[in-house]
C-alpha cells in the first residue's frame, strides 16, 4: 500500500572524490529500491547534485543509477518533488519532463492529513550570513544563468567542479548542535510561529539530523546528510520520524 511520504537532502552527488559519490549513489538506490513499494510521494529537499546546470541540450554526466531510480519509481506512480539547493539551484526543466517531478524554488507549504508542513532546504534563512544571501539572489538571477549558459560544458562545469573541491560538502567534518538559541533554523521556525501555525517544519541544508519540539504542537526537523549519517524522514500519516538508513 502506497501511504508513505519519505524526506531527504544533502546527497552532494559528484562531489569530490568520485569513489565516495559513486558509494553513496549505490546507498541511495539501495535506499530508493527498499521505499518504493510503499513511497507515495519523495520530498528531496536539496543539494541532491554537489552541482547542477542545464544547458539547452546538456547535462552534467553520471548519476545514471540516481536517475534511471528515481525514474523507476516515477513509472510506478510516486509523486518526486526536488528543491532546489544552493549548490542545485540551477534546475530548469530537464528533470521535470523525465520524471514529471514539481521543482520547488523556495518553500512549500503542504497540508497533509490534517497536518500543515513548512518545508524549505534551508539556506539563507534566519538571521546573519549577509554575503551568501546577496550570492544567491545573484546566483539565481536571470543574468547570472544567461552569463553561465555562454560557456562552453567543458569549461563551466570545469569551474563548478574545481569549485565544488573547496565546499563544506568536500571538507565536512561531523557537526554538532549549538543549541536551540544558535541553531538559526530553529530561530527562523519560532519567528514563523509567532505569524502563522506550522505542525512541522522540515530543513535540509544544516548537514545535522534533529527533531525539537517548538512547542506543544510543533516540530522542527533537520534531515541531516547523507555523507556520513544516511538520515531521512518518513510520514505515516500520523507521524513525522526520522530515521537512518542501514542496508
């Protein structure tokens, strides 16, 4: 019975070094094969890709087991909807005519089961980080794409790749929690409960899976990463656990 709608971010898919992107893709087919007999819908809440960019007729190369999955379960009905990240954002349309997915710029609010779901890959949210939250308003600008798109494959994913050797995902250690009062995810989902109510609030971005009640009725959940800690969430209908994903 198809009634489970499962969670994940943070794949950093091609980032270096190649061995450990190739491993983890095999973890995350293994991981998509063991859900698809009773997925009814797949949330990916960012940075899937370490990079992405859609030329006209060109894509980046490899995560063909990612994608020939992700496909499969697109064929048996699962509804796959992707964020986009800050190290994904340049999805256009290729993955939504091959896997009829709804790609998602910023936030989705959902109403499911009586619930309401606040869901957003979480970067540039909360307070601080000034310089990436003008990078990504330039980043995701028409013009930035435009300038982008004139560069040959070879020479701009190239660059993004070399870029991409000197990101968090690259060099990430384990990371810990600073609190509820420094977890700024934590921070922005309080100051969106002061406006409206929320039943669950769901993040990527932080590379940190917790769940923290906010309140009596109310629920932060970070969905971690999959370097290191293959964390990821699942509704039932009645209730939002994170879990961590063993073969």
């Amino acid at each position: 019975m198809r009634d489970k709608i499962y969670f994940a971010s943070d794949f950093h898919l091609g980032v270096t070094p190649k061995t450990t992107s190739l491993e983890r893709e095999r973890q995350l087919v293994s991981w998509l094969e063991h859900i698809k007999h009773d997925a009814k819908a797949l949330f990916l809440v960012g940075d899937v890709f370490d990079f992405w960019f859609e030329y006209s007729t060109v894509v980046p190369k490899g995560f063909i087991r990612f994608l020939g999955k992700l496909a499969e379960l697109a064929d048996l009905g699962v509804e796959i909807t992707l964020f986009k990240g800050n190290h994904d954002m340049w999805m256009f349309g290729y993955l939504k005519e091959q896997l009829n997915a709804h790609i998602v710029d910023n936030e989705m609010i959902l109403n499911m089961d009586g619930k309401r779901f606040y869901i957003h890959h979480g970067d540039g949210l909360g307070p601080g980080d000034t310089k990436y939250k003008f990078l990504k308003a330039f980043f995701r600008s028409k013009v930035c794409q435009w300038l982008f798109a004139r560069l040959h494959p070879n020479l701009g994913i190239g660059i993004a790749q070399r870029w991409s050797r000197h990101s968090r995902a690259a060099n990430l250690n384990e990371e810990h929690f600073l609190g509820e009062d420094r977890e700024w995810l934590i921070q922005y989902a309080k100051g969106l409960l002061q406006q409206e109510h929320f039943d669950y609030f769901i993040f990527g971005h932080r590379h940190l899976a917790y769940d923290v009640k906010l309140h009596e009725n109310s629920r932060i959940v970070n969905l971690g990463e999959w370097m290191y800690a293959r964390t990821y969430a699942v509704w039932d209908g009645t209730q939002l656990k994170l879990k961590k994903w063993t073969p």
